[in-house]
C-alpha cells in the first residue's frame, strides 16, 4: 500500500509539472475578422482597352492638287573663298534629277551681264526642280527646291567654285613619248570637244575643265587608237593613267597641182582599212607629215582654198614614213 500511495504521489507532481509548463492561449482580435476567401481559379485580369487614335490627314500641300497653280525661286549668287564672281553669267532652272514632280518643272535660262548678285524666276509650273549657274571656268554646285501648295516661294543660294584640270602621259609602242599624238576630251553630257597634243615629254593638259563625266581620246575619236577612257571628273585635278600606243606608222602627204607644183595650205582627210583617219592641213611648201596611224589602206582627200580636190591610195606600214601625192584638179 505505501509502494502505491507514494507512486500516486508522484504522478500528481508529474502532471501539476506539466500543466504550468504549457503555454495559454493567446487572444487575437483575428478571430472575429472577415475570414479571407480562398478562389479555386486564379483571378481574370482586367486590362484597359487601347486609346484610340486617328490618322490626321495629309496637309493640302500633300493632297492631290499639291502641284496645282505657279510659284517663284528667288536666291543669290556667291562665291567660294578665292574665287572672283564674273560680271557675265547664265543661271539655269530646269528640272530636277532626283526630286519628286520633276516631271512638271520647265527649263529656264536667264543671261546677267552686269554683274548682278540676285535673281528671281516667276511664274514657274509648281513641281522639283535644279537650279545651277554657267559661268567661264567655275563650277557650280546645284540646288534643289521643291515648289507645291504652302511652298510657293522658295529661296536658294548657288555657289560658284574654281574648275579644274586632268592631264596625264602617251607613250610610243617602243616606250618612247609619243610627242605630237592627238588627245581630244569629250563631255559626255554636251558631246563638247576639247582638244591636244602630247608634248616631247608625252604630257597632255586639259585646263578649265568643270566638274562632270567626259570620255578620253587619244588620236581622232572617230577611230581612237587605244580604247576611250571614261572619267568622273571632281575639280581640283585628275591624273589620267598612262597610255601606250600600239605600233603605227605615218603618212608624208604631198599637195601638188597636175603639173607638179606645190599647192600650200590644203586640207587633208582620209580613212584606213580596217581602221584609222586623219585629217591635216600641208603647210606653205605643200608637205604635212601625219604620224600616228594605224596600220592598213588609206584612202586619202586633199581640198584647197579654190576647191581643187585630189586622191590618192597610200599603206600604211608600222614604223615606217609612207610618202603620197595628191594631185589638185580644177572643178
């Protein structure tokens, strides 16, 4: 019995121990909250619909009509640092290369011969247009105006700038300078000829030449004797690359009357077979040496003052002076 009332005992002690030990319940205002709900799907998300815009429309400029009716270009000439602007000049207004409604523009040239620094061209078709000056020896610089609806009033300046120069060198099949050979320089816009001749170093020059494409000749360019050249030209200064000749010959042309005597100052033309031409002029003694042909058939026309003609045949052979005669008759 006293093995029981003490193991009592100690049961009561164990479980008073464990009753102070825990930890009462906390009060929390919580417990009298709106509960939270808890949704089975995930929420739909609610986006704002996009703000509606509207496309504005084009300005009258822009419409249909935009290049309906007349307007104006005013401006000024000037000229780059160094450059003396001319008393005599042309300004061109044509249509435009590149610019939108170049298809309505007109061509306008107005001469300046005193000196005049202003312009103004009126009553012009609305549409894209160029305008440039001419003058002897500068180049210029093109701008370009649109005129439409809104813009009929447009201002420009154009610029003058000094031109330029292209040389280069000829040689001789042997090396040697081919001195004396004919060299023609041809704008390839204008088809306008400029020519010369090598000199004992076989140099050419072409001054005052204005920015732009041009083909290169060397010797007649209806029958050259290398390939043309083509150049794009951009002033200050072009060196062309060198040229060799291929083999040729000359001709030593005489004018005589029937009789034998010297006909001076006659023109001499003729054309090879398969190729080549010349044309020269005899001097006072009658006699012109013309260098540089191509080898082959010659047929050859002499023509003087008094319209006294003569023909002739000659071949030509490389690195030979072939002699001819062209006798001059009466008409």
């Amino acid at each position: 019995m006293i093995f029981v009332a003490a193991a009592l005992v100690v049961a009561t002690f164990v479980w008073l121990g464990q009753t102070r030990d825990r930890p009462a319940a906390a009060h929390s205002p919580s417990a009298t909250s709106t509960p939270v709900v808890v949704h089975d799907s995930p929420l739909t998300v609610v986006e704002k619909p996009p703000r509606a815009t509207t496309t504005p429309a084009p300005p009258p400029a822009l419409g249909p009509n935009r290049y309906d009716g007349l307007g104006r270009i005013r401006g000024e000439i000037i000229a780059r640092e160094g450059t003396v602007l001319p008393t005599d000049w042309t300004l061109v207004v044509e249509p435009s290369p590149t610019l939108v409604g170049s298809e309505r523009a007109v061509r306008r040239r107005l001469e300046f011969h005193a000196g005049e620094r202003e312009f103004e061209v009126g009553d012009l078709p609305l549409g894209g247009y160029q305008i440039r000056a001419e003058a002897a020896g500068l180049n210029c610089t093109p701008v370009d105006a649109s005129l439409i609806k809104g813009s009929e009033d447009v201002f420009a300046t154009v610029l003058l700038r000094p031109s330029g120069f292209i040389d280069g060198y000829v040689l001789a099949s042997n090396g040697a300078p081919a001195d004396g050979v004919p060299v023609v320089l041809e704008a390839a816009d204008t088809q306008l000829r400029t020519r010369t001749h090598a000199d004992a170093n076989g140099k050419y020059l072409f001054t005052n030449v204005l920015d732009g494409n041009y083909k290169l000749y060397i010797g007649s360019p209806d029958s050259p004797l290398v390939p043309p050249g083509d150049i794009l030209f951009i002033a200050p200064s072009l060196r062309f690359r060198e040229l060799k000749l291929p083999p040729t010959g000359a001709l030593v042309v005489y004018s005589r009357t029937e009789t034998g005597a010297p006909v001076p100052r006659v023109s001499i033309s003729g054309f090879g077979v398969p190729k080549g031409s010349l044309t020269a002029e005899t001097g006072d003694n009658g006699i012109v040496r013309v260098p540089f042909l191509l080898p082959g058939e010659y047929r050859i026309e002499g023509l003087s003052d008094e319209m006294h003609r003569g023909r002739a045949n000659a071949t030509v052979t490389a690195d030979v002076d072939t002699e001819v005669v062209v006798h001059l008759r009466a008409p």
